[in-house]
C-alpha cells in the first residue's frame, strides 16, 4: 500500500487565497472572481493527489529551498475544459512535501518577493 499523506493548507495559505479572490472580484467582477477560486480549486485537488501519487505536471523546485511551487497557469487548460475561463492566472502555490504530509504555505502573486512571505 502507498504511503498515505496527510494535506494540510495552512492559515496563511487560506489568507492568501481569500485575499486573490477579493482581487479578482474588486478588478474583474464576480464571474472573473466565480472562475478563479474555480481554478484554484482545480489546483488545490492536483495538490491533495500527490497523497497518493506523483506530483502534479509543472510543479518545480523553488530555488534551494524546501519548497515547491506550483503556477495556477498548469490548471488553465482543465479549466478552460470545464467552462472557467480564466485569460492570465498570475499566482502561485508554494508547498512541501514530506513523507507524511503535503503542506501548503501560499498563494503569492508571481511579481511577488516570495522568500520573505514563506516560514
């Protein structure tokens, strides 16, 4: 049997992802807003496979940290496919995995300083 992680978004990752979806409302209206916490869902589940499985298509290393990030542009297509269009997703999770759990840390904007926003 594979190992069985445990996923975990933490308090500031949520922050963030209410924070994006206040963003997009505020500059694109509340379709634009429906669409994206849509691809962010998309992208949340991809995350919460790698309990069982490899990690999604496109997640990388983040310079030499313990970290991974993960661009919401992977989920467009699928998205797209599903009838949520969204034109430029411009975020990012960043996360880590250990062999017992998934962590999600953030959701940053990708002109963002992302060193000073993870633990």
């Amino acid at each position: 049997m594979q190992n069985m992680r445990k996923f975990h978004l933490t308090h500031p990752a949520r922050e963030d992802i209410k924070r994006a979806l206040q963003i997009s409302l505020e500059k694109h209206g509340l379709k634009a807003r429906l669409h994206y916490e849509q691809l962010i869902t998309i992208a949340l589940t991809h995350l919460r496979a790698i309990k069982t499985s490899l990690e999604p298509i496109g997640s990388s290393p983040f310079d030499d940290t313990i970290f991974r990030k993960y661009h919401l542009l992977n989920v467009k297509k699928e998205a797209t496919k599903k009838g949520f269009r969204v034109k430029k997703p411009s975020h990012i999770f960043f996360y880590e995995v250990t062999n017992e759990t998934i962590i999600v840390h953030a959701l940053l904007p990708e002109m963002r300083d992302f060193i000073q926003h993870l633990p």
